[in-house]
C-alpha cells in the first residue's frame, strides 16, 4: 500500500523599498527608491509506502523560499559615532531557497507511537549572514560633516547583510514517540518532586519551585 502527494506552488513577490538621502552637502546613504519583482515556482513530492503493518517508508522532496527580514532589506545607514560602528541594510538582498530530501523508515508500536530512523539533505541557495569589517572612516563614503576632520581617519566596524553562495545540511534523527497516555499526571509530579527535592539526585540544581522545574514537568507530560 502507499500513497504520492505532488504540489506545485507560484510565488510571486514585488518589494519596494525607499531610502532618504542626507541634506546639504552629504551623498545618498542608499537607494533613494528600489522596486524589485520576483517570480519563484516551488515543487513538492512526498511518498509514502506501507511495507508491513508495523513498517512506514517515508520520502520527500520539496523547495521552500524564506523572505528577508524587513530590517535586513532598509535602504538606510545607522551610525553610532560613540562606538564607531556602521550597521547597514541591503535592499539587494535575495530570498533564501531551500531544497530538500528526506527519507524515514518507522516501526509502528501501536496506533499512536512509533520509532523512526531519519536521513535528511538540505541546499541552501543564497543564505544570508551578517558581513563585518573593519574600515577607516572616510572609506565608508559617508559624509565627512558627520565628524569633525580630526576623527576622519579612525576605523569603524560596518556591518551589513548579505547573500552567501550554496551551504548543505546533511543529518540523521533518530526519534521515538511514546505517549504514556496510562501514566497519571500525579506520578509524573511526584516522580518530578522526587527529583528535584533537595534530597533528591537532582537536588543541586536548586530548581525546586522554580520556572526550571515546571519547564522540566510539563516536557515530560
């Protein structure tokens, strides 16, 4: 028994992004107006093979598109004279494409839980970092005004966003499910308490009645 799932989906995206030019004598920081359209088609394939009752072969294959952030795409600069640093946006930046396969192979315990074995593969086109250097001031090509001329020559950090070529991601998860739905939530508690109570094995943590100990009681719930 199996079952294929095909999807096909038409990403259009138009950004327009405006940036305002420093008065008097000062150049542009940045594009004053950029309007940039995109079109991206993204495939999607998954398969599913029931190889006994209690054995599931999974496969998929599928391309995802992630926006920049708005404030990594600003047309504008901000400058910290204090700290001599430079953050800039980048209105050229591209999306981040994804393409990726995964193959799964589970063993049904029961109706709800279930082990699995998983081997994953990611592209990532045009992924986005931060790029930092170390640059005098006046090879920034900011307006001299904006300091007086004695501080012209000290180095700034300028730190912008900006495309990086190809990376991978190859990995293997190994993951099991397990409900305990006929566990009582008061044995959960107490098994907790039992614990994290100073006495206890974990009681040098000193998470007992804290935020950490209810984070750890409701995981295991």
């Amino acid at each position: 028994n199996w079952q294929a799932d095909a999807g096909l989906r038409l990403l259009e995206n138009q950004t327009e992004r405006q940036g305002e030019p420093l008065p008097a004598s000062g150049q542009p920081i940045a594009a004053s107006r950029l309007t940039q359209r995109q079109q991206h088609w993204l495939p999607s394939l998954q398969l599913t093979v029931d190889l006994s009752e209690q054995w599931v072969l999974r496969a998929a294959a599928s391309r995802n598109l992630t926006r920049p952030g708005l404030s990594q795409l600003r047309a504008s600069t901000e400058i910290s004279i204090a700290d001599n640093k430079v953050e800039q946006g980048n209105p050229e930046l591209q999306p981040v494409l994804a393409d990726a396969l995964d193959l799964s192979l589970a063993y049904q315990l029961d109706a709800i839980n279930n082990l699995s074995l998983a081997l994953f593969q990611k592209k990532l086109q045009h992924f986005i970092v931060t790029d930092s250097q170390l640059l005098s001031y006046t090879a920034l090509g900011l307006p001299a005004a904006l300091l007086t001329p004695d501080r012209h020559g000290e180095l700034f950090t300028l730190s912008k966003p900006v495309n990086q070529p190809v990376a991978q991601l190859r990995g293997l998860v190994l993951a099991g499910l397990n409900t305990l739905l006929a566990l009582p939530s008061v044995v959960v508690g107490l098994v907790v308490y039992l614990l994290l109570s100073r006495s206890g094995p974990l009681g040098f943590l000193g998470w007992m009645f804290s935020f950490q100990a209810m984070v750890v009681a409701q995981t295991v719930l």
